[in-house]
C-alpha cells in the first residue's frame, strides 16, 4: 500500500531527518525485533541433549523460511512442508520466451524501510532494493489520476486539483483529532513503550467496533461524501481505500503509525529470491551443524510435500501425514501456512489448538486480490506526448494510474532506457477482484486495454506487448484463498488470540508445541515485517518448550511478553 493523498503532515515531521526513524514498533507489541536478531548474543541456546532435535515447519512462504534458518543455526533440525514452491505470497513469475531478467510480482512487490527485521534478512543474503514507482513517490516519472471519466496528470501533488489537498488535509485532521497520530509517531521513533501502550490501549477499547469508514464519518473533517470517495478511490496506490472501508479502524492505524505506507522498495530480481537464498544461505556461525550446512543440505536439496493431515499423538507429540504418505511425528511444529488451511485442506484433529484458537482461526477475515502483469517492448510510457497539433505538451504518453475503472491500478516498471520492459495492468481487491475471478489471463487482458484506452485513447499499448499475460487471483489459489488477513471490527481479541499463541505455559499441556505464525497471525497481516516477527516468535516457542533460553543481554518476545503483552478487552 502506499498513500496518494499522503498521510499525516505535521509541522514537527520538517525537522525528519534530525529524528528517530519510524519503524514497526508496535503498537500492540512494541518488542525491538530489529535489536533482538542483531545481538551478538543471538537468539538463544538450547540443552546439549536437545541438538539435532527434528521440528516441523509447516509452510515454504518467508515465515517458514526464516522459521526454519534461525531453527537451524540454533542446532535443531527443521523439516520444512511446502505445497507447492518456496516462497509463498513471495511469488516472482517470468514471461514464457521473454528476457528472464522481466519479472511479474504477483504477491507481495514493494517494502517500507520501517521493515526493520525484513530489512535484517535482506541486507543478509546480499539482495539489492530500488525505489518503487508508487503514484507520486519521488522517483515515478508521473501519475494520473482518472475518476468519473476526468483524467488529471500529475508529478507531484501540487499538480493536483484543490480538491486533493482539501482530502489530505481531511485525512490529517481526522488522524490527529481521532487518534493522536502525532503523539504515537513520536513515541515510536523514541520507542516509548509506556507511551505507546498508553496510547494504544485506550484507543483499541474505543474503537475496536469501529469500521474504517465509519471513523471517517465521525471526523468532523470528512463530512463531505464528496470527500470520502475521493479519499476511498484513490487515497491508497493499490486503488484507494476503498477496499479496506469494512475492516477496523485499528488496522489502518498500525498501517500509518508506523509509515508502512511510506517510502517503498522492490528488490532487484524479485522478491522471492529472499527465501530461495534463506534456503540455500549456509550460515557462518550454527551450533552442531558442520560448516557448510543450510536447509536445502539438510533437507537432501528438496523440501517435504504438502501436509495433508496433522493430529495429536502420545506423550503432547504433533504427527505429521504428508501427500507422499509419510508420517513423522515431532515434539514441536510451527504451522506458518495461511490458517485457513487448518480448516479445509489438512486433516486436523480437535485437540491441535484450544477451542478458543479455533474460534478466532474460523473468524479469520481474508482480502481476495487480482494482478495481471504483460511483458513489453520497452519504456514506451517515457515517451512525450503531443497534441493534435503535433506539437509536445511536454507530458509523458502513459502514468502510473489510479482509476475507479475497472483496471483501478495500474503500475509502469521500466528496467532502463530501450530495454524491455512490465506493465502491472491491473491491481485489484476485494469486490474489484472478484470481477475478474471467471476470466483468464487472455480475457482479462483485453478488458484491461479497453479500459486504459479510454484514460489513453492515443497509446497503442498492444503493440509493445512481446509475450503472454500472467495473472493471479489469490482468492482461487488453494493453498492461500485469499491475499492476506484483514481483521473486522469485533475481531481484536481473535487476533490477540493467535499472535500470543507462542506464550503456551498457561495452556494444558497437550495443547502444547505447535507453534502458529505468518503475517495473518501477526498484527500487521500483508506485510512481511508480520511474517518474520511472528517467525521469530515462534522460534522462541520453540526454543522455551524444549528447555533453552535466551542470553540475559538479549531478552527473546517471550522473555518480555509480560511487560508488553497486548491489551487484553473484557470478553464477558
């Protein structure tokens, strides 16, 4: 996501540079991951007698993966189930008979440096970032704005109609005046924890029953209709706000707060070559494992396939059935697949989770969303257009585009002057998705053009493409049925639920050892900082249920959970 009608503007954010950065810390876990997998100390230590200890790690996505690594160097022996390929949502596609280096991004394409632990994995496995095109972010060349058939063309938001900027200050005064935006900012770039739970728990008592549109209503600063669809259509890059209109309020706020939509970067190759290279990266420094090691040696070069059933055994053990037959049981496993999974394509027994897991696995709300990316000749959008005259205007052919038609997003991605280059068509969610479920790559591609040709009745995109469409609808993949969670109002205590699923000294022993993880589990479910915070959650778990402990100097999420623990609403 990332803003059009930017976030919050206030006179203290002159002076950024002199100031903390914004990260994801917090707010309802305000726990420094970014610190904790920096320590020397690293993440903890096992009994000798529990070294070469199997545990399994239920999904091949970025939780999994970093799951699986930091399981490794601590001297346990993970044995990684994935359905189809490493990477999950990471999911980097190429075109058929195209240059290999053209990539398509169908899930997740584009990270805010307030990624802090992301960032830690990146910089590791030696991956290069570069800015990504969001509409008006500095380095997008330009950006058009195309709402009831009117088109405005734009390279920074003064060019915009007044209109725009009486939205964004519409959106800043509801920020500051309904939830202390300025205030929370600054007690996470000082990181001040009695501050932000301060802050927080009076905010997520008040609004956990609270839409996002209805906290629009409420602000004085949005009373205009006028205003809120504006703000709802082309507010957020991805094709406004719209889509997240229905979900809590609460889910916005840890969005902004922490500038998540802010300053995005794509990696350089794609971004499923973050897990690809955490499977193959040998470590420099593992306890029992020889030099040399990495998961895919571990693992004989190739993972274990789909699991098909999981229960509960003798003596608190978590069996595992596979799709080749194999059954393995183990004293630990972390599930990190979408959890919807639990409910549908594995074969669970009742007693993997307390009935009240369960509860808020079934309540689970997930966003559907659509992409469809076509190869082409090169950067053609970086052409001056010209009038009927002939004469340059001295704008570009082609923007990046956010529309209420049918396409709604549209992103340009060149990789250099006449080289080949992608066209993201269309980026979609929810109700906008759905509208293209029944329709394949080819069908979807000629409605995208008819759309984009009247927002560009003078650009012949069909004659750049040089090779087939790709596409995806995350909501018809069956290992995933949806993009990523998205918590309704009431569901706070649901996810309160599955994200402190790692603390399990309070539950009965025989609910004991698996581990839930990914990004739906975490606070911040579609971004990857989510995945890897609750993967090194869970390695915690891990870690504590067979006997170890971290070093007194670096104090693990469990070892602090007490002093941070989310807040808890009354559930009588």
């Amino acid at each position: 996501m990332t803003s059009t009608v930017p976030t919050a503007v206030h006179d203290e954010q002159a002076d950024a540079h002199a100031r903390p950065p914004l990260t994801m810390f917090g707010p309802d876990f305000p726990y420094a991951y970014d610190d904790y997998l920096a320590h020397p100390a690293g993440l903890g230590q096992l009994p000798a007698t529990e070294l070469g200890t199997e545990v399994a790690v239920i999904g091949g996505g970025l939780s999994g993966i970093v799951t699986a690594y930091e399981l490794m160097k601590m001297g346990l022996k993970p044995v990684l189930y994935e359905a189809d390929r490493i990477g999950g949502r990471l999911r980097t596609e190429t075109f058929e008979g195209c240059d290999p280096d053209l990539t398509a991004e169908m899930g997740a394409m584009r990270f805010p440096p307030c990624s802090t632990a992301l960032n830690h994995y990146i910089g590791l496995v030696g991956l290069e970032t570069r800015p990504f095109p969001n509409p008006l972010a500095p380095g997008t060349p330009s950006t058009v704005v195309d709402l009831k058939g009117v088109s405005h063309y734009a390279r920074t938001l003064d060019d915009l109609p007044e209109v725009y900027h009486r939205v964004m200050e519409a959106w800043n005064s509801c920020l500051e005046e309904g939830a202390g935006f300025s205030d929370m900012q600054r007690a996470i770039r000082e990181r001040d924890v009695p501050r932000i739970r301060e802050i927080w728990a009076g905010l997520v008592d008040k609004l956990d029953n609270q839409t996002f549109y209805g906290f629009l209503c409420d602000a004085p600063s949005f009373r205009s209709f006028r205003h809120r669809e504006i703000f709802g259509q082309v507010g957020f890059g991805t094709g406004g706000w719209d889509t997240d209109f229905p979900n809590s309020i609460l889910e916005i706020l840890r969005v902004v707060y922490t500038g998540a939509d802010d300053d995005h970067r794509g990696i350089v190759g794609g971004s499923q070559q973050l897990p690809q290279r955490l499977w193959e990266r040998e470590p420099d420094k593992t306890v029992h494992w020889p030099p040399g090691t990495s998961l895919r040696s571990l693992h004989g070069g190739a993972h274990r396939p789909a699991v098909t059933r999981l229960h509960r055994t003798a003596g608190n053990r978590v069996t595992v059935t596979d799709a080749a037959g194999d059954v393995r049981t183990y004293r630990a496993a972390v599930f990190t697949a979408q959890s919807w999974m639990l409910l549908s394509k594995i074969d669970c027994s009742d007693e993997l989770l307390p009935i009240d897991h369960w509860t808020a696995v079934e309540r689970t709300h997930y966003m559907e969303s659509s992409k469809l990316f076509v190869p082409v000749d090169r950067p053609f959008w970086l052409d001056q257009a010209v009038d009927a005259r002939g004469e340059p205007t001295g704008r570009d052919v082609m923007s990046m585009t956010l529309t209420d038609r049918m396409t709604r997003g549209t992103y340009l991605l060149d990789n250099g002057p006449g080289r080949p280059a992608v066209i993201c068509l269309s980026y979609t969610w929810c109700d906008d998705s759905l509208k293209w479920l029944p329709l394949d790559a080819n069908e979807r591609l000629e409605v995208m053009l008819k759309s984009l040709r009247e927002i560009y009745p003078g650009v012949d995109i069909r004659k750049h493409i040089i090779g087939n469409p790709v596409t995806v609808s995350w909501e018809n993949e069956p290992c995933f049925m949806g993009a990523f969670k998205a918590n309704l109002p009431g569901h706070y205590r649901y996810q309160r639920r599955l994200f402190t699923h790692f603390m399990q000294d309070g539950l009965p022993e025989d609910r004991r050892g698996l581990f839930l993880a990914g990004d739906d589990i975490s606070w911040t479910a579609g971004w990857a900082e989510g995945a890897v915070q609750t993967a090194l959650n869970a390695v915690w778990g891990v870690m504590h249920h067979l006997g170890g402990a971290t070093d007194p100097a670096n104090p693990g999420p469990g070892d602090l959970f007490d002093e941070l623990a989310p807040v808890e609403l009354p559930e009588d």
